[in-house]
C-alpha cells in the first residue's frame, strides 16, 4: 500500500516529453485562458458561466499540475532522503486539495444547474437567492474538509523516505538496485480516508449531472459542465482499474507506475481547460460581438 515506490533511475527522453506535455503545456494555456477569463470578465459568456467560480477550479489544476512536478522531483531529482521526505507529504496536499478544488467546482455548478431549473422563481431557491458567495463558501468548505483529512493524517502519521539497496545477480554481474519509497504508519487507512471523500465528490457529480439530462438550455456551457462530470468520474474509474490491474498481475514496472498516475492528472487538466475554461472565453478569441468587454446592457442570466 505504499503512496508510491520509485527506482532511482536517471531521466529517459520520454520522460521528458511526458512532463512537457504533462505539465508545462497545460500550464501555459491555462495562464493564458485565466488571464483572458479575468480580463474579459464583463463578456456574455463569460459572465454567464459563474467566472468567479470557475477561478477555484482554476487554482485547483495549478494544485495538480504542482503535483504532477513534485511526484516528478521524488522521481528523478537528486535531492536528500529529508528533501525527498519533505516532498512525500508535499504531493497528497497538492494532489487532494487540486481535486477537491476542481470536483466541488464542477459539482457546486451542477447542482445549481439543477435546483434553478426545478426549484426556482424568478432565480430564488427556497426564497434562497443563489449567489456566487452562496456557492463559494460550499466550495470552500469542502477544502477545509480535505484539508482537516490532511492535517490529521500529516500530523498522526506523517510520510517518510526510506532507501533500500539491494543485489541480484545476473549471470557473471552482480547488479546493485536503489529504492525509494514513501511510507507511513496507517498509511492505507489515511489514503483510503482521503480516495472515499474524493469518491463521494464524484458521485455526487454524477448523480447531479444525470438529473441534468433532460435540462432544455442553450447555454453552450451548460452542456460542456455536465460532460465533465462524466468524463472526470470516467477518466479516474478507468486510471485507477488500469493500475490496480497491472499491478496485481505483476505487469507494472517502472515506467507504468509512473506514466499512469501523470497521465490521469494531465487528462484531468486537460478536460477542465476544453470543457469548462476554454468554452466561455472562446467568443474572445473567436472576436466575437461583445468580446471587448462591453455586453449589451441587458441582464444576463447565468445558466449552468
């Protein structure tokens, strides 16, 4: 059950490829795409995606993709067993707290989908106006939730770097094999703790985004957010199957265990920026009406 087990190994041209375009391309366009997202915030479109919501989901992916580099140092960096503890506990808060962040975001956004569009007069709930702070305070306690899940497992049990040397002989050739590994006391409780509360954002995604099925809307972003919430809950049924698969079947080595887990996080990346960033600020980069900033003077009422 360890977090993860690294073989000291030095950098392969394809591990270099997999972080370029892992983590540096989705970096880029994701600055890019929240500049425009901030600086366009009065367009249509914009406006009528919760802007301000979609900035929690935006933090949440730089959390992720700082996750990706960190579980990329404790692979090939030489830095010290402490420096290599240090980054141990580092990756769950980056991980988790990225998740919750985009998880919640998608979720808080579905389900206002589904309450105004079945439960509203005139844009009130329960005689409940949904406003973005309304929104944002759910959002933000859901991350407090991870993060008191996190501080509790870091300040219990927290994570540490143990080295292994090892020696096999292969025909005339004795070869020395260098381990690394992040261990912890109850570790597997901890990490099942933190996988049930991400577990439970999906599904609530889901089951909101079902109820959405039959929404009539023409808002284009309405129908983008569902998909995500689709295709997140696919993406980590079908990552964590895969792993757990080749691992029981002995058939995950080096590269496998690593390529995996970066792969479900870049993809992850990747369907926020095309299905919930890149839609409403499409108009900018198409130019057009309205994409300077200057919407018609009629009120425009959020959809999704």
């Amino acid at each position: 059950t360890d977090f993860d087990r690294i073989h000291t190994t030095p950098p392969t041209p394809l591990a270099t490829v997999v972080v370029t375009l892992g983590v540096v391309v989705p970096l880029v366009v994701l600055v890019g795409i929240h500049v425009l997202n901030t600086a366009y915030s009065n367009v249509p479109s914009i406006k009528a995606s919760n802007s301000n919501l979609n900035h929690f989901a935006y933090v949440g992916c730089y959390f992720i993709l700082f996750a990706e580099v960190v579980y990329t140092s404790g692979e090939f960096a030489s830095f010290d067993i402490r420096a290599k503890t240090v980054l141990c506990n580092v990756f769950p808060w980056c991980l988790i707290l990225g998740l919750t962040l985009v998880f919640s975001t998608v979720c808080v956004k579905t389900g206002r989908l589904y309450f105004i569009y079945t439960n509203s007069v005139n844009g009130k709930v329960n005689n409940l106006k949904l406003k973005d702070n309304l929104l944002a305070g759910i959002i933000v306690g859901l991350v407090l939730t991870s993060a008191v899940l996190l501080t509790a497992w870091t300040w219990s049990h927290p994570l540490v770097r143990y080295a292994t040397n090892s020696t096999v002989l292969s025909g005339d050739t004795v070869v020395i094999l260098n381990e690394e590994f992040c261990d912890s006391e109850n570790q597997g409780y901890w990490f099942a703790a933190v996988i049930i509360f991400e577990t439970i954002l999906l599904a609530s995604c889901v089951v909101l985004a079902f109820l959405n099925r039959n929404v009539k809307m023409k808002d284009f972003q309405t129908h983008s957010v569902i998909l995500l919430a689709y295709l997140l809950t696919l993406t980590a049924i079908v990552g964590a199957a895969t792993y757990l698969i080749l691992s029981d079947i002995g058939a995950l080595n080096l590269s496998l265990s690593y390529g995996i887990p970066c792969f479900v996080l870049s993809l992850t990346v990747y369907l926020c920026i095309f299905l919930l960033f890149l839609p409403p600020v499409w108009p900018v980069l198409k130019r057009k009406p309205g994409f300077n900033g200057n919407p018609p003077p009629k009120r425009i009422t959020r959809q999704d």
